[in-house]
C-alpha cells in the first residue's frame, strides 16, 4: 500500500489518536538531543509484571506476605497490584527486572523461566525503548491442584458449606 492510499496523517500525530507500542523499524533514543524521556520504574514494573503474568504456567507473583496481602486487598474490593512480586531499576537507557513468582505444578520451571523471561524482554523493550539488562526469576512457591479443593474445606478437612451438627446442647 503506498503512502498516497493510506488513511493516516502525514507529519505530527493527528489529534486525539495515541500511538501503538514501538516497532523495530520505528525506534527512537530515549536520549535525543531535543531531550530526554525518562520512564519510572513503576512504568517498567507494571509492563513487566503484566508480560509475565501472560505465560502459561505462572501462578501468581509476588513472595508469601505480598501474596496474602494481595489477596486482602482483592476482598475489600482494591484493585489488584499489577507490579506484585516484581523489582526493576531504571537507567537513562537501561533497566533490569527480578520477578518472584510462582509456578504451576507440572511445569517445567526452567522452561517457564525462559519464556518469562523472553516475553517480559520483548515487552519493556517495545513499549520502553529501554534494553533490559537482565531479568532474574525467583520461583517462591509452587501451586498444588488440591489447594484449589483445600481453600473450600473448613477446619478438619471438612467442607465449609456443609452443615454441622451443634457442640453443645
């Protein structure tokens, strides 16, 4: 398609449109000399916390406490913490990520890894424009199948929804 049969606008950004996610062909220093970009690292966990959160296998992030206290905060109706179980730091042109995670049972957790890895990469590196250094994963925990039947058990194993007979009379 040439550039004459495009319904794009030419020159500045047509008002009112945001743009995409970066592409190779289209990328830009953070550093110009009409200025600079910086990019919080908050920005940067969030992308990265997101990216790993879309591969198979990942549990859920974040060590125990961040954990339960992300789970206090979906009951009371918080919305949820994006960048839970995620650390970056940020340089003019470089960042590098640590994720805590945790995995599902039955994944191969070096395989997880890569993928992890390889999909946080190529976001923050798109989105950011930033090359990442490195990304360090810490798997806290694995994720049982029968913790998904536990959670609807009471006290002794019983089933939390069944009635029980009174203890005293």
């Amino acid at each position: 398609m040439s550039d004459t049969m495009s319904n794009r606008p030419t020159g500045a950004v047509a008002a009112g449109t945001v743009p995409r996610a970066r592409t190779q062909e289209s990328a830009t220093s953070l550093v110009t000399e009409k200025g600079i970009t910086s990019i919080d690292d908050s920005v940067v966990a969030k992308i990265a916390g997101l990216a790993a959160r879309e591969v198979s296998g990942v549990w859920a992030m974040g060590g125990g406490a961040a954990r339960a206290i992300g789970s206090v905060r979906g009951i009371v109706g918080g919305d949820p913490n994006v960048a839970q179980g995620v650390s970056v730091e940020v340089g003019e042109r470089q960042t590098a990520v640590d994720l805590d995670l945790v995995a599902e049972y039955g994944t191969a957790i070096p395989d997880l890894a890569a993928a992890v890895r390889r999909n946080v990469i190529a976001a923050v590196e798109r989105m950011c424009g930033l090359e990442v250094t490195e990304v360090n994963i810490r798997v806290d925990d694995v994720h049982l199948p029968e913790q998904d039947r536990d959670s609807d058990r009471g006290p002794g194993g019983r089933a939390a929804n069944v009635e029980q007979e009174p203890r005293v009379r």
